[in-house]
C-alpha cells in the first residue's frame, strides 16, 4: 500500500489567560483556548480568541467585579439567567474563565487544594494520553511502536482518532486499532473518537470489527443531540459509548443521563460554565451512576477527578505545558492531586506579561 494521508493537523492553539485578584492580593488564574489553523504566533485583533477576551472583559465588568470572592453561584445564576440574551458559545468560556480563576484563588484564601474543597475523593488519578493524536498518519506498525512507547511511560489509556479521515480506507483505519493494541497488550485502555463523522450504521459496522479488542470507549460518535441514535449505538456494541465535549451549559446531561445514551460522559470545563458547572455536571452523573471525564486541561482534570466520585480519569495532552511553570507528571499511569492551595498550576509569568485580561 502507498502512502496514507489522514493527518490531524493542529497549527496554533491561542489562548485567553485570566486572572482575578481579591482586595487583599489573594490572584487566581486560568485560561481559555481555541484551535486555529493560523501558522503564526502572533494573534492579530480579527482572531476569533479576541472575542473571548472581550466577553471576559464585559462580564467581569457586569457580574464580577465588586462581588464576593465566594459567590461563584450566585455569579453563575446571574449569568445564566441571561443567557436568552447572551447566548452561549464564546460567553460561556468567558464565563468559565472568570469561574475557574475564583475557584483558584478560593483555594488560597481557604488553604486547600480544589480537589479537596470538591469532595477529596481520591488521591491519584489514572490520566490517558492522547499524544497518538498527533501520529495517525503513520503506518499501523510504526503507530504502534508510538503506542507502546507511550505505555512504556506508564500511561493507563491511550486515545486515537477512528473513521475520521475519509482518505483513510477502512480496512487501514482497523489495522491501526489492531496494531495499538497488539502493541500495548491488554492491560492498557484503547479510546477512540471518531468525531461525529460517519453515519450511525457505518460506525456500528465498523465498530463491530474490533468490539472485541476491548476498546474503553468511543468518544463522540454522533453529534451530542441525537439521543436516540446515540442510544442505537449503545445497544449495538459491547463498547462503551462516551459523549459530552460538545456539550455547552449542563441541561443536555441531563437529557443524556434521563434516555440512557451514554455511558461515560465527557465534559469541556470551558463548556459547561467553569468549576461551578462541572460541580453540577459530577452531581447529576452520580444520580445516574455515570462516570465522568474531563476534555483536555490536565492540570484542572487531575484536581477535578480527584474530588468527584464519579471521575473517571483525566486526559493528558502536552500542548499546553510550556505555558506551566509546574505542568503535570504522570508517574505509573497516575498523577497525585497537588496539594497547594487552589487548582496548583503556576503560569509563566512572561505570558501575563504579554497582554492582561
């Protein structure tokens, strides 16, 4: 066979940092990302991020500045209730940012880490790696030999891409699968997102050509509102099916949860309305007795799984390191809640530097 195309190509992922400071100096920190296919560094004022700023901006303005540090519900109320004017989308993730930075420096001023004032849980999380993400263009042995030096790091769980590409034949797409785990063995997790791309008979016919390799889960096979073929799905594979990302505000859980069409859900931090709406996303779970996982933030997701019972694990993906001055280990496939005070991540000061929201 020649060469396979099938790249997932990430050029430049921007970010919006934010920090809050109370009057007496106590800061908290967090951010907010959007993927883009620009190739430079720069942001000019037309990129799509400079919305989210501007929405941090207009409602630490409108609904922050003044408050209480510890009103983080009242704050999210507030916003909700507005929401029939303000929408979701880039009003969300500004709310979230604002949202994730109190809850840090909640943690300071109470002297306890987030995933204690959350619950504690547990003490380690098991974290996945999605690294592959960035290697599904290769050859299925080569891709495994990628695999197995992941697992070789101590990864509990390794995440790839499945039926995304359309240049991919299918057969390729299988060996891949099959390569990874022949690569890693058994006792590591296979996950698999497959983007909502194929149609709901074409995933199930696919998938039932690996149902039997043990596949963890597989993420988002068809857009987030469609239950039923959701449910379908569910009930045509042993695998189980894990949805959310997608997901803005907490109601569609809900709905999720209510028409048993899901098993694992997943969930954006920055989608949901801060820690605030992943407190209510991890309640609502365990009703159900849903186990939850968290989209990227590997700092934040450690933290948030460490303090919830029904987190699952979290997702580790090294995009977003060099903006840490302490980004997260993982050691023997699990990473220790931090015990500083608040979320724990430290940003680089140079990035704040830059331009301040």
């Amino acid at each position: 066979m020649g060469a396979v195309e099938g790249k997932w190509i990430v050029k430049t992922i921007d970010n919006v940092l934010v920090r809050v400071t109370t009057d007496d100096g106590i800061t908290g920190t967090s951010y907010i990302w959007l993927p883009t296919a620009r190739q430079t560094l720069e942001t000019p004022e037309t990129a799509t991020i400079m919305i989210a700023e501007r929405a941090v901006r207009s409602l630490a303005e409108q609904f922050v500045i003044g408050e209480d540090l510890f009103t983080t519900e009242r704050i999210y109320t507030r916003i909700n209730a507005d929401a029939g004017h303000l929408g979701l989308g880039m009003v969300t993730k500004a709310h979230s940012a604002i949202d994730m930075a109190m809850w840090d420096a909640m943690g300071k001023v109470a002297g306890l880490p987030l995933y204690k004032m959350l619950g504690g849980h547990k003490e380690e999380v098991p974290v996945y790696s999605n690294e592959l993400l960035m290697s599904t263009h290769l050859p299925p042995d080569e891709l495994g030999e990628v695999a197995r030096g992941l697992a070789a790091k101590g990864f509990r769980g390794l995440k790839l891409p499945f039926g995304v590409f359309k240049d991919v034949p299918v057969s390729h797409d299988v060996a891949r699968i099959k390569a990874v785990r022949e690569a890693i063995g058994p006792d590591v997790k296979i996950m698999l997102d497959t983007a909502a791309r194929l149609p709901v008979d074409e995933l199930i016919r696919r998938m039932r050509m690996i149902d039997d390799l043990d596949i963890a889960w597989v993420e988002d096979p068809v857009p987030v509102d469609q239950i039923d073929n959701l449910r379908k799905i569910k009930s045509a594979l042993k695998t189980p099916v894990a949805t959310g990302e997608g997901v803005w505000g907490t109601r569609h859980f809900r709905r999720l949860f209510e028409a048993n069409a899901v098993d694992i859900a997943l969930f954006e931090p920055m989608r949901v309305g801060g820690i605030t709406g992943c407190q209510k996303v991890a309640a609502l779970a365990s009703e159900f007795d849903v186990m939850i996982t968290p989209h990227v933030y590997p700092d934040l997701g450690v933290q948030l799984i460490a303090g919830f019972s029904s987190g699952l694990m979290a997702e580790y993906l090294p995009w977003w390191s060099r903006l840490f001055k302490n980004p997260i280990e993982a050691r023997n496939g699990f990473v220790s809640a931090r015990q500083t005070p608040g979320i724990g991540w430290e940003f680089r000061d140079e990035f704040f530097a830059k331009r301040a929201t």
